[in-house]
C-alpha cells in the first residue's frame, strides 16, 4: 500500500505543469552570466543577482525587459524552448533589432574576431600577455626567450610590424620599429582583449594588415573595491600588484601598481653539454591611474595615466657555452600614455572624443661590441600627439552610422635615425543596414566603409572595404573585403646608414568568409566558428644587401592563405568545457627581390603551417581545473626554405589548478601551475630557447 501511494505521489509531481521558468541573463561576447541584472514582465520586477531569474510561466511567449549595469536595454520574447537572454556591453555599439544576441565586430566588417574578457583565474594563470593570446586561432607569437624578454605576435602569417596594438582604442606601436612588445602591458591592467583578424580600416592609422589587438583597462565602477595578486615560480620569477576601486564624491577611479621581476633561471642544450643562460634578468615596473566623472545622465568625462618601466638583459642568440658568456647588452625603457577622453549619449548613438599624448623612451648599451673601440649606445626617445572622433547614430530604419576623424603628430630623436617628424590624420565613414525577413531573428547585413588616410609628405591612401552577412537565432555567415595599409617606420625611412626616404606605404587586399554557429541542448552548448581568407600584400618592404650596407626597399609582394576553426562545448553549464582550435596558414612570396632570385613562391621565415591547441576545463566546486596541448609545426628560419634552416615542429602539455576561497564579502583564490610538463626544448627565433619545465604558484585576495 506504501509503495502505490509513493508511485501515486511521484507521478503527480512527473505530470504536474510547471509553474516557473529558468532565466539565464548573459554577457553576448563571452556567454558570462551577468550579475545584478533585472527582468521587467508587465509591472513585476524579477533580479538576476547571479544572471539567472525564475519568473512565472505566464510569461512564456510574453515580450520582457532586461536590464543590467554596462549593457544596452533589451526587449525580447521568452519561450520555453529558449531561455538565454544574451545583452550587448554599451562600451562598444548601439544593438541592431536582429542582431542583438550576435556579437559585433568593432572593424567595421563581420569577420572572425574574438573578444577576451580576461579573468581573475587567468590574471593568475598567465605571468604574461603572450601565453594568453598564443592559444588564440590565427595568432603566432615571437619570443627573444622567458619572461621579461621581447614578446610579440603577428595574424594571418603577416609580420608584428604587420599587427596593430591599440590601448583603450589608441595606437601603440613602436615609431622606429612600428611593432610593439607585448611584454609591455601587463596583463593585471587589462579588462578585454579585442582580437580583430584580417585588419581594422575603421580602428585606427597604419599596421593592420594582419589585425589589430584591442587591450581595453577596466572602468572604475561606482563601489570600493580591491584586489592584491602575488606569483613566483622555479625560474626565479616573481610578480605583484595591487588594485584599488575607490570612488570619491561623484569621481570613479581605480589605481593598479605593479612589478614584475627575475631572473630566468634555465638551461640550454649545446651539443650533450646543458649550459645556464645568463643576462635573462629583468625589473620592471607599471602603473595605470582611471577616473571618470558622469557630468550629465548622458554624458561623462575620463582620464587615463599609464606608465611602464623595465630595464633587462637583452641577449644575443645562444650558441654555446662561450658565447653565452660575453652576453651583456642591457636594455632599458619608459613609456607613457596619458589620455583624456568624453563620452555623451544620444538618443539613438553616442559621440566620444580622445586627446592621448605618448612618449617611448629606450636605451640600449652592449659593452661587448665596440665600434671605435667604443662600447655600443643607442638613444632613442619618440612622441605622439593625436585626437579621435567618433561618432554613432542608429537610424529608424535599422542603419548604423559611424564615422569619425584622427589626426597625430609624430616625432622621434634617435641616436640612430636622427631628428624628424611627420604629420598624418584620417576621415572615415561606415554605414551598416539591416534587412529583416518576415520570420523573427533572421536577416541580412549589408556594410560599408570608406577610410581616407592622409600621410606627410603628400600621401594620401584609400581604403574601402564591403561585408555581407546573413543572421539567423543561432549564428550567421558572412563575407567580406577589407583594404589595408602600413605606413613605413621612421627606421625604415631614416636610419643610418641604409634608411630610404622614398618608401611607399605598403597596401593590402583581403577576403574572407566564413560563419558561426551555436548550438544548445539540455545540458550541451556548444559553439562551431570556421574562417577561410586571403590577404596580398603588395609593396612589402624588405631589407636587401647592398654594396656597402642593408636598405629597406618596397619589393616584395606577399601572400598569405588560411583557415580558422574554434571550437568549444560546454556541459552542465559550463563545470566541463573542451576547446579545440586549428589554425592552417600559408605565407609565401610572390615576387623576386632581385635579378636571379629563386626563392619565389617560398614560405616565409618564421610561419608555421599548423597550430592547434586544445584543453580541458573543469569546475568541480570551488576548483578550477585545466590542461592543455599546444601543437606548432616546424618553421623555416630563412627565405630558401632550406632543410638544414628550420625550427623543428613540437608539442606543449600545461597544466592549472586554482581554488576559490570566500571569506565572506572577500575572496581568495590560489592556484598551482606546471608549464612544459615534458619538458620539451623549443624554440620561436632561431638561437633564444624557451623555457623549459617550470611550476608556478599564485595567491590573488579581493573584495567581491
């Protein structure tokens, strides 16, 4: 009898008709759920405080509103089969009606781009910016070894000098060298990573042939708050710093102190001999000061101050135990951005405007290579001076509208390239136009895009560039044509001897095409994003031998062929995540840099053919657990492609474990990390090994 009223009772509750329905409120770049967001149904109020929300079943098939903090407003409809309500942060675009739950892209044309929302777990993880962005698709990294030596990356198979670095949507990259170490900014400073592949036309100047990199701080926020961060690990590496939120009479602003220092303690193979590395030490120093103060319900006010320090070694390519002994070259440097910016809300857009002033300051001495039987010096201090317009307006009928104007002034003394100075400023306009179908969430996008650069002395460049894209609930496909340029560095037009004063701008074509999907089922979501592409670039400037020195001419026509595939799958709700990404790149060269030239046609030095990396990710709890493999093929080091000039292919294995711990309104987290469990010997340049097996611990405590 017991038995029967327990299955009467069971089969009540299995048939009864639910009387709630599961909300879950999320960040439209990275799936975050959004904390503290609020769902209007009719006149009730429903919270999110955790991004999730039960609301009655009434209101299924109902339209609501969804608010939140930082993000756009959002008016949709609820059924029972979907129940992700995905909203756009306001730093970056006014939402289109169809286009609200896909992600944007900030160069103006669809594209495969890739939002990073950097987080507390890889502030802990990743000592610095490269070992997060290299296990990134379309991404390759450079490295002169460890930490505190140079870092930097190139997309598509284009150079560094190729890649566009922008902080808060200013460009960065070195006057002289017109790439950027990427060691220079810290990753503790930055909030998002905007990976923008195949170029920028509407970001910013010169460089994005390849892509740009988008770092953007985090704003300070309205309420006290704190985070102090330590890492060392068996290199004799160590770093700290220090955050602190607190807004003051109406004023947000947020301070974050760092240092990052060590000594690079590892070996490197010579034969069967293992020889201790030596000027691999590094000190450096960072500081980044934000305040914002709301002068209108609609308009607000910002100032940036940044400032990096660092003085290392700066070594010569390792050879042997001799050689290794005279490395002495020392490098120091002091770069500063300060930048003051405004921000007003319009009805249907925005309009903002930026004032930056930065300034690049380096010293380079090398005793051990003497010209004139004097020791080596180099000095070399840079400027710029610019402002940025720009404007957003969303028409009624479903056409954004932006447009916008730079200019910048230039200058650089170097003991090297000498004194001088250029002048260059841009207009540029995009249109974007919805064209809705008759069925709820599906659409086309049609863009536009026009750049006009203007370069000192009298040259001026176009860029146009077109996209179409078709939306649909669960992804879109696209394609699109960009134009793209880099302007010759002051080295390349100045230095002595070999600098060449009639360099032309390199130009770039660049298709591609592609799509994303995501798909949800009970407990699975996963998300599917391929991209196929192309980018000739003509008028490469190459440093060629001479009689008497190197210089520069604009020679060489490239290209570089690709695909992309990403792949990530999430279960229960994201306690077990499997990511997988595949990059196949093609680099050659297309034409002869002089009479007799056989190497057309050859893979460029320094590209890769395949990467794939791919991990785990678990949450059992309060733990955070990871492991990861990174593949790269091998890679010649020279133009002729020889089989005795290659750095051979390998394999990384990295593993992470990290525990939060609450200690009521604060947090502290602690992790462990072992990177190059195998202990492979590698290398990305020719002659500067990477570190091999090392662990790494980490403690970070917060206010929540």
């Amino acid at each position: 009898m017991k038995q029967l009223l327990l299955l009467f009772i069971l089969a009540l509750v299995l048939t009864a008709a639910p009387t709630a329905h599961d909300i879950k409120i999320l960040d439209a770049w990275d799936n975050s759920p959004i904390g503290g967001a609020m769902l209007l149904a009719g006149d009730t109020l429903y919270s999110a405080p955790d991004g999730r929300a039960r609301i009655p079943t009434k209101w299924l098939n109902q339209k609501v509103t969804i608010r939140a903090g930082g993000y756009y407003t959002r008016t949709a409809r609820i059924t029972a089969a979907d129940s992700t309500l995905l909203l756009q942060p306001d730093w970056y675009t006014e939402p289109i009606t169809i286009s609200a739950a896909a992600r944007p892209d900030d160069n103006g044309m669809p594209a495969h781009n890739s939002n990073i929302k950097v987080s507390e777990s890889q502030r802990l993880q990743f000592n610095q910016m490269v070992e997060l962005l290299k296990r990134r698709s379309g991404i390759h990294f450079k490295s002169l070894g460890g930490e505190g030596q140079l870092q930097s990356v190139s997309l598509r198979g284009m150079s560094a000098e190729q890649t566009q670095v922008l902080y808060d949507d200013i460009p960065i990259n070195n006057l002289q060298l017109g790439m950027l170490d990427l060691g220079y900014i810290p990753l503790g400073g930055v909030d998002v990573i905007d990976v923008l592949r195949g170029g920028s036309p509407l970001l910013g100047s010169s460089g994005s042939i390849g892509g740009a990199l988008n770092f953007k701080p985090r704003p300070p926020g309205d309420s006290l708050a704190y985070a102090v961060r330590f890492q060392a690990n068996s290199l004799q590496n160590r770093q700290t710093e220090v955050w602190l939120q607190s807004p003051i009479l109406g004023l947000k602003q947020s301070l974050r102190i760092g240092r990052h220092w060590g000594d690079n303690r590892y070996n490197a193979t010579a034969g069967d001999e293992s020889v201790p590395l030596k000027n691999r030490d590094f000190n450096r120093y960072s500081l980044q000061w934000q305040a914002r103060y709301n002068l209108s319900p609609t308009g607000r006010i910002g100032l940036l101050v940044n400032n990096f320090r660092s003085r290392a070694g700066a070594p010569r390519a390792f050879i042997n135990r001799s050689t290794e002994a005279s490395n002495q070259a020392r490098l120091s440097v002091n770069n500063t951005l300060l930048a003051l910016k405004y921000h007003q809300g319009l009805t249907r857009g925005h309009f903002s405007a930026r004032l930056y002033n930065r300034n690049e300051w380096n010293a380079y001495y090398d005793p051990a290579l003497l010209i004139n039987n004097t020791p080596l010096r180099g000095r070399h201090f840079n400027s710029e001076q610019g402002v940025i317009l720009r404007w957003r307006y969303l028409t009624k009928r479903q056409i954004l509208l932006t447009s916008g104007a730079d200019a910048r002034y230039q200058a650089i003394r170097s003991s090297g390239a000498g004194k001088h100075s250029r002048f260059s400023g841009a207009l540029y306009a995009s249109l974007d136009k919805e064209w809705p179908a008759r069925t709820a969430g599906y659409g086309w996008h049609t863009q536009l895009s026009l750049r006009q650069e203007f370069l000192s002395p009298a040259q001026s460049v176009t860029l146009p560039s077109a996209g179409l894209q078709w939306h649909f609930p669960s992804g879109r496909f696209y394609l699109s044509y960009t134009r793209n340029f880099r302007a010759p560095s002051f080295n390349a037009l100045y230095w002595q001897p070999g600098g060449n004063k009639n360099l032309r701008p390199e130009a770039a074509n660049g298709f591609e095409g592609g799509f994303d999907y995501t798909f949800r089922s009970g407990i699975i979501s996963s998300r599917q994003t391929v991209a196929l592409y192309q980018n000739r670039v003509r008028d490469q400037i190459v440093w060629l031998p001479g009689e008497t020195y190197w210089q520069p001419q604009n020679i060489r026509d490239v290209q570089s062929r690709g695909l992309e595939m990403e792949n990530t799958t999430e279960l229960w709700r994201g306690a077990l995540r499997l990511t997988n990404r595949l990059t196949l790149n093609r680099t050659i060269k297309l034409s002869a840099d002089r009479e007799g030239d056989n190497t057309t046609g050859n893979i460029l030095p320094y590209r890769p053919q395949i990467l794939f990396y791919s991990a785990i990710h678990l949450r059992p709890g309060s733990w955070t657990l990871q492991g990861e493999y990174r593949y790269s093929s091998f890679a010649y080091t020279g133009i002729e492609n020889s089989n005795r000039d290659f750095l051979p292919s390998y394999a990384v294995v990295n593993l992470f474990a990290a525990f939060v711990m609450p200690l009521g309104a604060h947090g502290m987290d602690l992790s462990l990390k072992i990177y190059n469990l195998f202990n492979i010997e590698y290398e990305a340049i020719k002659g500067y090994p990477q570190p091999t097996r090392y662990a790494g611990l980490g403690l970070a405590i917060h206010l929540n």
